[in-house]
C-alpha cells in the first residue's frame, strides 16, 4: 500500500501541476481536489456495506486491477498530449471513484493484522503509511516533472497498483472465529443497518460533526496551496514537489509526536490542538507569503492532519463492532469526501471572486470556530470490550421459525423492587440504545398499572432472522448492561421472554 501510496501522491501533483500549466480559472484548480474527495461523499458508504458482506480481500483486488487500467488511460493520454481541463478533471474523478470503493475495505482489514491491544499503533501506522508517503511522493513527482513532464508521474503511479495486486494476490486473511451461521444479510438491509447503528450510538454522531468540520475548513490548505506555490510565489515543479515533501515531513514528526501525546492528553484535546496548530500558520502565510510562513505553514499542515485524521478515526474504530466496521469507517469517509469536496469548491470560489488570502482568512477563522464545540461534543476516550459475548438461550428452537418471517415482537417481564426502579429504569435506557443499533426497530418499556414493580419490555424487528442476528451482534459490553439488568429481577423464575410472529409461524 505504501509503494501504491507513492504513486497516488505523485499523481496528485502531477494533476495539479498540469491544471495549473493550463489557461485555466484558480476554481479549475480547486475542482482537482474536490474530483479527489467528492467520490468519497458519493461511493464510500456503499463500498463500506459491500465490504462488511464480502469477502474484503476479493474487493481490494478486483478495485486495484481497474485502479491500475484507469492510470495508465490518463498515462496515454499525457503521453499523446491529448488531455484538456475537462478530461483531466474526469480521469482524477475516475482515479477518485477507485480510491473511494477501494478505502473502506482495506481500512477495515487492519484489525486483521494486529490485535486490538497494538490496534491504536496499526491505525497510526496505517495512516503514517498514507501520509508518509506525501513526503516521498511529491518530491519524486516534482523532480520527474521538471525533468520529462507530468506523463511520467502518471505512469509511475499505474505500474505502482501492481505492487499491491501482487500482495493482495498472494494475502491470506485470517478467518472469523466464531462466523454466524445466519445467511448474509441483503444489501439495503445492511445498508439501513449501518446508518441506524450510527444514529444511535452518541460518540460516533460527535466524531462524524468533529470531522465535518476540521476537513470542510482544512480543506482550504489543500484546494488553494498550489494557487499560491505556482502562482503567486512563480515556483516551479521542483519547488512544488519540495513543498508538499514539507507536509509528508510534517506528518512524519506528527507520527512520532502522536503516540506522546496520547499518553498526556485526550483525543478531543489533541484535536483541539489540531485546528489551532492549522488555522494560526494559515493566516500568517495568507498574509505573508514567503519561503519561511510557507514552510511553517506545511509543517503544520502534516503535523495537524495526522493528528486528528488518525484520532478521528481510531475514535470510529474502536466504538464499533466488527460486523458494522467497514459501514462506520465509509461513513468517517463519506464525511471526509462531502465536507473536502463541497469545502475545496467554496474556497476555490472565494479565491476567484476575493482573493487567497480572504478564502484562507474565512476558513482559518471558521476551524477557530469550531472550538466553542469541543466541550459539548467533546470525542471520548472510550475503552469498550467489543469481543463477541456468548449467545443467551432462546425460548424457542433458533430453526422452527423461517428466517425471513417477521416481523418479531420480543417481550420480556421484569419484577423489579421498588427502590431499585429508578437505577432499573436508567439500566433500560442504555438498553434502549442497544437494541435499536443492533436491530430493532420499535422498543418501549411498559409497567403494570396495578402492580408498579412489575415490568415489560418490548422490542421488535423485521424478520426472525433479524432478531437472531441481534442475539450474534451482542458485545461483552453490551451483554454487561443486559447482565445488570436481568440481576435486578428478583423472583424464584427468571424474566419471561415471550416471542410472537406476525402471520402463520
């Protein structure tokens, strides 16, 4: 992935270097970022429902192969001088749609190659690999384009998809421990339950809107550095390359830095640290564009985006489950995408009609911003036991009922003491939240009216196997909560589960 990397970054520049050579508007130029990240927005949560279905390893190769066809189109094409602002902006948006289906399969897989205690470092390590090689990328870009032009860049990075068509070939993932015997899900209903899982658990609402926000106004760096490096300050490619190896360095020591201040801060701290260490140098450089305020301000670029892109997504890695992790990380994706997209067009816009540095002011001070958020939607350092817990019996045989039947209404009767209702009565609202993100999609509490410390609560799902899936979803932390409270119960009986079927069983 890293050799892919190199080719990607070298591209990236080479896009840029070749819109900006063109008699083109500074949006045009703007429009090359928003080609890279729009098909995030569009693709990414699609792919990640694909890749929690399917086989990951299947998807990362078929995507690479065409990955490697499309590069070498846009290789051919330099090649023959053949390429105009509009194909240009096609081929990068083509390159883009590939990187979007192709991310949420592999970023999900790292968990396949670490144990979750080293998971924080391989999360790291795996955006290191990403960001590490925009340090090597640009500047080896750069000096092919000084050299012989941007078509070599473009080839480069098509022979650079065979590394890993190579390596996906040759991979052997490891198998699920405890695979569930259930048929796979379709794919709308993966699809619907990726986004109800997300809209109910708190922490990854909070990670997505943080996200939001730091790409949408820190896109202004990417989508308007190449106006002022080959327009403004007149570099050449040499310089532009050098200049985006300033950011890969930048990344580099933020790599080092990270692990540090983990240790001594919260995430939501350092990404706090994050939109302060970006916005500052920015308005300086709008201001005072010179060889030094640019350097600082690429330094930082690297050091700020590998801080918060790796504690935004280790914060979405870690609160998930395995079933539904590639669908949250395309979501993290899809956000990616929509807010550097819409972002990289608004700055490109403003730059057209005012000028850099007003675009760079308005983003620098709207990232400043965002820090009157980060108490109210501060991003936790949750250390949740996503491990699978072990299956509850069923009141009934799991294969006397057709999986597709449905819908399901699950009933269970608590006696509950009548100084413990309150704690019972905060115990069910977690649980609330439980069953609606793994399945259900109607859950109310119920309590007699004569007897008030009798209980009922009621859930329901679409289909038996829905309701099955639930039950194999269930974490260690999940099955915690339900633990506390089935021991809230008293009585010589368990909880009365009952279970009926809608229609002829």
């Amino acid at each position: 992935m890293t050799i892919s990397n190199i080719g990607t970054w070298m591209t990236e520049i080479g896009t840029s270097w070749l819109m900006a050579s063109m008699p083109t508007s500074d949006l045009y130029i703007a429009l090359i970022q928003t080609a890279i990240t729009m098909p995030f927005l569009l693709l990414a949560y699609p792919a990640g429902t694909m890749a929690d279905l399917i086989d990951r390893r299947k998807i990362l190769l078929i995507l690479h192969i065409l990955l490697f066809i499309t590069a070498s189109g846009l290789a051919l094409s330099a090649f023959y001088n053949i390429v105009t602002p509009l194909s240009l902006l096609l081929y990068t948006f083509a390159l883009g749609v590939g990187n979007a289906l192709m991310r949420p399969a592999w970023a999900s897989s790292v968990p396949d190659f670490a144990p979750r205690e080293l998971l924080p470092s391989s999360i790291t390590l795996n955006t290191l690999s990403t960001n590490v090689t925009r340090a090597i990328g640009p500047a080896i870009g750069g000096f092919i384009i000084f050299h012989s032009g941007p078509t070599g860049v473009f080839a480069f990075n098509a022979l650079s998809f065979t590394a890993l068509i190579y390596a996906l070939a040759v991979w052997k993932p490891k198998k699920e421990e405890n695979p569930s015997a259930l048929p796979v899900e379709r794919f709308m209903g993966a699809f619907k339950a990726g986004i109800r899982y997300t809209k109910n658990v708190r922490l990854l609402r909070v990670v997505i809107l943080r996200s939001a926000l730091f790409f949408f106004f820190g896109s202004v760096a990417w989508a308007l550095l190449p106006i002022i490096v080959i327009r403004e300050m007149e570099m050449g490619a040499k310089s532009f390359g050098v200049s985006m190896a300033v950011v890969g360095l930048g990344t580099i020591l933020g790599a080092y830095l990270l692990p540090k201040f983990h240790r001594i801060i919260s995430r939501n701290q350092i990404v706090t640290v994050s939109s302060v260490m970006l916005s500052l140098p920015l308005l300086l450089l709008a201001y005072r564009p010179n060889v030094y305020t640019l350097g600082l301000t690429l330094m930082a670029l690297g050091c700020a985006w590998i801080f918060s892109f790796s504690s935004l997504m280790l914060t979405a890695q870690t609160s998930v489950p395995n079933w539904v992790r590639a669908r949250t990380i395309s979501i993290m994706m899809v956000t990616f995408g929509g807010s550097m997209g819409f972002g990289s067009l608004l700055w490109g816009t403003l730059s057209d009609q005012y000028s850099t540095s007003t675009s760079i002011t308005v983003a620098s001070m709207g990232l400043l911003l965002t820090l009157l958020l980060s108490r109210r939607f501060a991003i936790a350092n949750d250390n949740l036991d996503l491990s699978t817990a072990a299956q509850w019996p069923m009141p009934i045989p799991v294969d006397s009922v057709p999986v597709n039947k449905g819908p399901v209404m699950v009933s269970i009767d608590y006696c509950i003491p009548e100084q413990n209702v309150d704690e019972f009565l905060s115990l069910m609202k977690k649980l609330r939240v439980i069953r609606k993100r793994n399945g259900a999609y109607f859950w109310q509490i119920y309590h007699d009216a004569k007897d008030h410390q009798l209980f009922s609560e009621v859930y329901m799902s679409e289909s038996w196997s829905e309701t099955l899936r639930q039950r194999d979803r269930i974490t260690s932390s999940e099955m915690s909560i339900r633990d506390q409270v089935m021991a809230m119960h008293v009585g010589k009986n368990k909880p009365a589960i009952s279970i009926k079927i809608a229609g002829k069983a």
